[in-house]
C-alpha cells in the first residue's frame, strides 16, 4: 500500500487518531507501562501489538482512514506506477495527483457556474479583479494582465468583448495621458457581483462536505506550501545520465 501522507507532521491536518490507528511516530507512548509486556499489556503476551497482529505501526500496509479504507483513484495509479516503475511512484507523484484533482474538483463547479451565467473564465477574473479593487472598481490594463496571467492581446481581447457587452469602459489618466484606466459601469458591478457570489456559492457548497476545522488547516497548511513552492523561480531539474 502506499506511504501514509500524514506521518510526516508538516503535513499533518491535526484531525485526532482513530481507534486502532497509530497517526505518526511523535504519536507514540514509549514509557514503560505502555510499552507491549508491561503491565498494559492485553492477553498473549509480550509479542501481542496492540489493534491485532497484522497491524505494524507505521508500517506500509497501514492506510490513511483504518486499515478497511478502500483505496482511492490516487492510490491506485501510485501502486500502479510502484509495480511498472516504483522510482516513479514516491510522493511527489501523489501530491501531484490530489493537488490536481482537488482543483479538478472545484474548477468543475466553477465552470459550470460561469456556462450558466454566460461568461468566460477570463472575463470573470477580469470582473472579479475589478469589483474587488473598490470604487470607483478600476485598474490599469497591465495590471490586470500580470495579475491574470495574461498576455497583453488575451486582455485586450477580453475587455473589447466587456466593453462591448456594457459591462467595462475605458477612461483618460488625468495624471498620465499617456495610459487609461479600465472600470466598470453600473451593470458592471452587478454582473461582477452576480458571477462571484455564485462561483462562491458553488465552490462552498464543494467544500462544505469537509469539516470547518480540516478545511481551515487545509487552507493554513497550501498557504506555507505556495510560500515554500514558489519561492526561488523554477528549480533546475536533473536530467538522466546527469
């Protein structure tokens, strides 16, 4: 089975040990009452673990949930990968998988959303980022840019498409004539609140099924993650036969 996630601490989400689950080695009693023999000890013997004889504390066949958790998508493609090419099937693999299909998850009800109200995801971005930005809800067309990912024609294209539909226009720098702000109009602001509210209420409705305590360290423990990931640029990689 695979390696268990949460017995490296960092990664750990604080949800409390499961009967006759050992959660990490930091979880351990090691006095000496507790330890098998001593005066704890349950019939049988010194040489009885507790939770039965076929569970090893931290060892490969314990699965995240109980030893009776069926495995999931993720696990199945990592002991794929472990029986063809087991270098492969380590934990950046894992972590790719669930990070993708966490987004996979919420990008689905993101979508739909956005198919029923009409509107592109770069559209929504765009009216997003500009009704967040506060009255007079406005910002410069490079900002948007860099903000969205985009190049300077995929935002021109999209606020021609705005501007177009009444939702944007495009107004003079008094201070620099040489550059205009982009701000939206009346209907404007309601479609930007229209389409946020319901990509919100979608994405909660989602994430709703988790408990408020996992989601909130969830959210703690991708925050330190992207802080980490994302500095010092793209890593070179080392090539085989490197």
């Amino acid at each position: 089975m695979r390696r268990r996630l949460n017995q490296r601490q960092s990664l750990t989400f604080g949800s409390a040990p499961r009967p006759g689950r050992l959660d990490t080695p930091y979880d351990l009693d090691m006095s000496a009452d507790a330890l098998p023999g001593g005066p704890d000890a349950g019939p049988g013997g010194p040489d009885v673990v507790p939770g039965g004889p076929d569970v090893v504390p931290g060892g490969p066949d314990v699965v995240p949930g109980g030893p009776d958790a069926a495995p999931d998508p993720v696990d199945e493609i990592v002991q794929a990968w472990r029986t063809e090419l087991p270098r492969v099937a380590e934990l950046p693999l894992e972590l790719a998988k669930r990070v993708g299909r966490l987004h996979g998850l919420i990008d689905a009800v993101t979508t739909a959303e956005l198919d029923r109200l009409g509107r592109t995801k770069a559209e929504y971005e765009v009216l997003a980022r500009l009704r967040a930005a506060g009255a007079p809800y406005r910002r410069k067309p490079n900002e948007l840019a860099s903000s969205l990912l985009l190049s300077s024609g995929g935002t021109t294209n999209v606020l021609h498409r705005l501007t177009a539909a009444g939702l944007v226009l495009r107004e003079a720098d008094r201070v620099d004539r040489r550059s205009v702000w982009v701000r939206l109009t009346p209907a404007g602001v309601r479609a930007a609140e229209e389409v946020v509210l319901a990509t919100n209420a979608a994405q909660s409705a989602l994430l709703d099924r988790l408990p408020s305590d996992a989601a909130t360290a969830l959210a703690d423990q991708l925050r330190e993650v992207l802080g980490a990931l994302e500095t010092g640029g793209v890593p070179a990689l080392r090539r085989p036969g490197q």
